[in-house]
C-alpha cells in the first residue's frame, strides 16, 4: 500500500478518482424518499444500467438506446418526486416476483 491509499477508504475523494466504478454515499442535507436517496447516490437501477453499458462498448447503438432509456427515467423520476414529493408509481409498487 503507498502512502496515498494508506489515508484513503471507500467514500473519499481520493479513492473515488482512482477507483471510478465505486460508489459512495453523498449527503445532500435534505429529506426525501429511500429510492431518491439511491437516485443520488447514483445507487439505482438506472445509472447502474448506464455503468453497464458504459463498460460493454460491444452493445453499441443498443446500448447508447437503452442508456438514453435509462437517462430518459432519471428525468421523469425527477420531475415526479419534485411534484409529487414520493417516488414513481412504478418503484412504490414494485415487488420481487417469482418466475416459474
């Protein structure tokens, strides 16, 4: 270990930058909803499916598609939580399902 990563943990500046793919919690000093907080975080499943195809540049056009799909549901979730201060319809009501 060298003396930079020696003073550094998940969730600092520091080895965020070196580490690009690690996610760490930011506050952002206010109240909102479980699945926000994840939106923030850039912990949910849209900018994890982002991070995907980010990391699959073989997906091509799909993938720029189904990116943008996914940039496109960032901004209705956005819109919605700031109107109606609660998740989409979609995340509230989600539940695991169990396919036979």
């Amino acid at each position: 270990m060298n003396h930079e990563d020696r003073n550094s943990f998940p969730g600092t500046p520091r080895y965020i930058y070196k580490h690009p793919h690690v996610r760490a919690y930011r506050e952002a000093g206010a109240i909102t909803m479980d699945f926000d907080i994840t939106v923030q975080n850039e912990w949910d499943r849209f900018h994890l499916v982002q991070d995907v195809v980010d990391r699959l540049p073989d997906l091509g056009s799909k993938g720029a598609y189904w990116k943008q799909q996914m940039e496109d549901k960032l901004i209705e979730h956005k819109h919605f939580i700031d109107k109606h201060g609660e998740d989409l319809p979609e995340i509230q009501d989600w539940k695991w399902s169990n396919p036979q």
